[in-house]
C-alpha cells in the first residue's frame, strides 16, 4: 500500500518533515512549525 498525501519525517533528514504527494517527496519542507521550499 503506498503512503498517503501528507507530511512525513524528511528522508533526507535535512528538515523535519517533508511533504509526500502520494507518488513522490516534494520540495515542501516543515521544521518547528514553519514551512519552506528546500532548494536542492
């Protein structure tokens, strides 16, 4: 079963979460409650 749309702990462990589409890890990133964009 794949995972749903929602904000999950970043896989990348650069931020503390990150926001999975349900098909892919988007550039949409959270961490103490504020958002941002991770520019890769």
């Amino acid at each position: 079963m794949a995972q749903p749309a929602a904000w999950h702990p970043d896989p990348m462990g650069r931020y503390e979460y990150r926001y999975w589409d349900g098909t892919q890890w988007t550039p949409d990133v959270s961490t103490g409650g504020q958002t941002g964009q991770d520019r890769i």
